[in-house]
C-alpha cells in the first residue's frame, strides 16, 4: 500500500496521467507501437512496480485508491489498438474517475456446479423443489436434487460503501438445472422462478443490517449453526422438519439482522399475508451463537394459521472430531405437529470427512407415524473449491443415495 505524506495526493495524479494516456492512443489509433508503448510506460510506473510486491501489489492499491480506472487499462491494454474497443475503453475510463462513491463499490459473480448419479424415492417430507427432473425410483444423472450436496447457481451481489458507516447492497440468486441446462428454481408449487434463491436489497451500518425481498429465514440460519452437513439438500434435518415449519426461504420478507455481539448474533423477519396467500402474516425470529469450537442457535416462528413453531440445537467440535444435538417442533396450516431430536457425528482426517445425523419423531401428526430417520454422508475434497461426495438418505420409510461432485466459483 502506498504510503507517506503525498499519498493521498497520488491518486489524482495517476487519474491525469491515464487521462494522458487515452487521449495519445486516440492521436495515434491503429499505430501498435505506441501502443506497445503506452502499455509499457503504465506497468513501469513507480506505483505499479514496487520493490515489495510489483505489478499486482500496484493494482490491488489502484484498485483500492484510483476507483479501478487504471487497473481495467492495464488488463485490456492489448484491445487499445482496436477501433471498435476505444470508445469502451474511454467510457470505463471516464466512469471509473467521475466519483468517489464507485472506489467503494464492488459487484461478484458467484456460483456452484453440482451434479451427480443417484437414486430418489420421494417420501411425504421430501421437499418437492428438490425433486428436479429425477424420476421416482430411478437411478439416473440428478442436479439439484433430493441426493445432490446443494443446487447448482449463478448469482451476482454487490455492495456500495455510502460513507459514515453505512453500506448498500443486492443479492441476485438463481438455480440451475445442470441436466439440461435450464435456469431457475422449481418452488413447492412446481412453478419456475428466475431468482427464486435470492432477490433483495439491503442497508447495513454497524447497527446492523436492514434486508427487503427473497432471502432466507431465520430459522434456516438457526438451523444453518449447528447442522453437521451444512444444510446439504440431503440434510435429514431439514427435510424433516422443514427448518421448523418455515423452510428456507420468505418472499417479500422485511428482515433484521444485527451486529455480532461477543459471537451472538440476532435475526427477525416479517412476511405479509399477501404474500404468503394465507390470511394471517408470518413472523420468525432467531439467535445464533459462535465462537472458536461451539456453534449453536434458537429459533421461533408462525406461519398464518399454524401453531408456533421453535427449534435449538448446538455442536462441538474438539480435534478431528465434531457432535451435535437438536430439538424441533414443526407444524402446518391444519395445526398438525411434528416435533423431534436429531444428534449428530462427524469427523475428518485430511481432505477426507464423514458425517451422520439421526433424527427421531416424538410426535408427528403430519403422517400419523413415527419415524426413525438419518443420513450418511462421506466427502472428499479435491481442492479448496471442489470436492467429491456420497450420501444415503433413510427418509420417512423411503431409501435415496447418490454421489457426485460439486465445484464452488
């Protein structure tokens, strides 16, 4: 990072000089040797050639202090000879440099690629988002599946720093069938919806974060805290108790979420009736904690007309070695109560890891049975982004596996 007196004053004096620079590749456009050598005279600059961390230690402070102006020039600096690029060269330039606000905004595309083999034997709890393309009782290529590790996705966020603290942001999710190559979420309806993952807006400061839109709930969240899996689509907790009732996800949720507080941190969320087609709102609330080897959470909603839903649950890990506990109620518009525990174990050695959670009904009015359900699940990782896997599912009398590969960008 630049340092010293002037280098406050720096940045504006690169800003002229790129300035400089446009202007002589427009003089001499389609001349290759001077643009040779203006893309020379960028990368010996003195800012970009630091003893201590050369060209990419240069960009990362432009990047920071010059608002990615020059940063953009050095990467497409081989187009400037082309006609058809100058005009877009010059208009990044221009926007790069015509405020201060843009040096603190940032936009990430994101994403996971998941797909696998597997066999699906769709039970009563079996979310029917996660059913896909893949037929009941078949072993066949699944994607976004009951049996995958998660959803393949494309997403995009930003965020905008407002100055005194406070920060803008979006988040933009959508699901992807890696099957046929077909965008957008299956919701429990069955209907399609582009950015049925995540589609909101949020302000946050350090008293917190205000979010508007499609988002998840605080009860995933909760259950997100302790669950050994990660919430994989396999979890046998979520897909028994429905992340106590409420799932995953709220359209048109007005949420809160506030400051970490000592490895505490609360969650609230409002959800209109019109929104949920029933004719009572919906409420959830949720606190989680974590700190060094313990996490652990506690949540509460109600949906319209159900009754009131609560879950908690904690884990440890100590080692090579991870345990967990939970204890939920869940229930539906008819006032039908499914309540239970869950436990959990898991361990890793290396890039190599096994998990197993159990879950067991103490009440369930949804289907007039109890049941013992758990998963299996075994993960291999191939890098910090990839890894490979394999999972069997027991799920209310019905026995699903499969086994794939996933890659997170």
């Amino acid at each position: 990072m630049v340092r010293g007196s002037n280098a406050k004053n720096r940045p504006k004096s690169l800003i002229r000089q790129a300035q400089a620079i446009v202007a002589t590749v427009q003089q001499h456009k389609g001349k290759p040797s001077v643009v040779r050598y203006e893309r020379h005279r960028i990368g010996m600059h003195p800012e970009f050639n630091q003893a201590s961390g050369g060209v990419a230690t240069g960009e990362k402070w432009l990047y920071r202090n010059c608002q990615a102006s020059l940063q953009s020039l050095i990467r497409i600096s081989n187009f400037l000879g082309e006609p058809a690029m100058k005009k877009s060269l010059i208009a990044l330039a221009v926007l790069g440099l015509s405020g201060a606000a843009m040096a603190q905004s940032s936009v990430t595309l994101y994403g996971v690629a998941d797909a696998g083999v597997g066999r699906l034997k769709v039970g009563v709890s079996a979310d029917p988002a996660k059913v896909g393309n893949d037929a009941s009782g078949k072993t066949e290529f699944t994607s976004g599946s009951l049996m995958n590790n998660g959803t393949s996705r494309l997403g995009v966020r930003g965020t905008e720093d407002l100055g005194g603290g406070l920060k803008a942001g979006f988040q933009f999710e959508t699901g992807l069938d890696l099957d046929n190559g077909a965008a957008g979420t299956k919701t429990g309806s069955g209907a399609d919806a582009f950015w049925a993952r995540q589609a909101n807006v949020w302000l946050g400061g350090n008293w917190g974060t205000v979010k508007l839109g499609r988002q998840f709930t605080p009860s995933y969240l909760t259950t997100a805290s302790y669950e050994l899996t990660g919430v994989a689509n396999y979890s046998v907790l979520a897909n028994t108790y429905n992340y106590a009732g409420i799932g995953s996800r709220a359209n048109s949720a007005f949420a809160y979420v506030t400051p970490n507080f000592g490895g505490f941190t609360g969650a609230l969320a409002y959800v209109t009736k019109n929104d949920l087609g029933l004719s009572k709102a919906a409420y959830d609330l949720g606190l989680m904690y974590s700190n060094g080897p313990i996490g652990a959470g506690v949540s509460i909603n109600k949906v319209a007309n159900s009754k009131t839903n609560y879950q908690a649950g904690a884990k440890y890990s100590f080692g090579n070695f991870a345990v967990a506990a939970s204890y939920t109620q869940a229930s539906n518009q008819a006032k039908a109560v499914r309540r239970g525990f869950g436990v959990g174990a898991g361990a890793n050695f290396g890039a190599f890891s096994v998990t197993v959670d159990l879950t067991r009904d103490i009440k369930n009015e949804w289907t007039g049975k109890k049941y013992t359900n758990g998963v299996v699940e075994a993960k291999y990782a191939l890098s910090k982004r990839t890894f490979v896997y394999g999972a069997f599912l027991r799920l209310d009398s019905t026995n699903n596996y499969g086994i794939g590969v996933r890659h997170n960008f």
